[in-house]
C-alpha cells in the first residue's frame, strides 16, 4: 500500500498536534521528542565468510519521552498528578499515560505512551525576550503508533 498523492491541502505539521495527559488536553508545550527500537546481536560462528549466522530477537528498548513546556504548563501537570498519589504530593510515583495526536482534514496519527511515571526535571533561563521554559523526561514502558508497536505482540502486550 502506497501513501496518498497530495494536490491540495495541508499535511500534518506542528499545528495539527494535540497532546493529553490522561484525558487532560495541554497547549503549552513547544518540543516533544522520543525513540524506540529494538536492540538485537549479529550472532556468529564458525566458517571461512566470518559473516553472521543470525541474529537474535532483541530487546525492545525505549527512550524518554522529552516534553518543553512553559513553566506554567509543567505547574499545572505536576499538580494534576501528585493530586492523584497516595500522599497528594508525590507526582514522581504516579503511573500515566500521553497521548499525542495529529490531525489535518482526512489525515491523523496517533501516539500512545504507556504506563509512563515522571522520571526527571531540567531547568535552565537565560535574559531574552522568550518565555520560562523546562524540560521533563518521562519514563515510558510501551509506545504504540496508530494501534501498532515495535515490539512482538503475539503474546500480548507487556
């Protein structure tokens, strides 16, 4: 199956993104990066070609979810999760999910980030005329693109 010709229209950019944590829609965030892959071994043997026999099924591996947002924003997320810890002040233990999406007329995509936990704060300002901004990481478990993932589901998810 090939990707659509495009004549007209707009095309999925910054401005089609929507992001929720739960089901709480934030707009105050200006990067969003991530990474997954799966890490296998070339796997060798005995022979004149010395070249790999196989390799191994691997291990599904996840970067963390980096967000920048204004410092307001981050404020506002904190205060929302550690609303929902035992102790009512600890957003770091809270288990929750993200969900970024694009849409632009008859396209979307669809990240979910699974079984995420607050895993780092970065600040650093500077004199300009741009606003406060910070940086988190979030620990992610599962990453799924429009229903799919990377890793083998056959036994079902992790």
């Amino acid at each position: 199956m090939a990707d659509n010709v495009r004549v007209n229209g707009n095309l999925l950019s910054w401005g089609s993104l929507g992001l929720k944590i739960e089901a709480e829609r934030f707009y105050g965030f200006k990067s969003i990066s991530y990474g997954e892959g799966i890490e296998s071994v070339l796997v060798y043997g005995m022979g004149r070609h010395h070249a790999p026999r196989g390799r191994t099924r691997g291990k599904y591996v996840i970067e963390p979810l980096k967000l920048q947002g204004e410092v307001q924003t981050l404020k506002v997320v904190r205060a929302a999760l550690a609303a929902r810890a035992l102790d009512g002040r600890s957003y770091g233990s809270v288990e929750f999910e993200v969900f970024l999406e694009a849409v632009e007329q008859e396209q979307s995509s669809t990240t979910e980030f699974l079984r995420c936990r607050w895993a780092k704060n970065t600040g650093s300002f500077e004199e300009s005329a741009e606003g406060l901004y910070e940086e988190i990481e979030i620990s992610v478990l599962q990453i799924r693109r429009d229903g799919l993932t990377l890793f083998d589901g056959s036994e079902g998810s992790p």
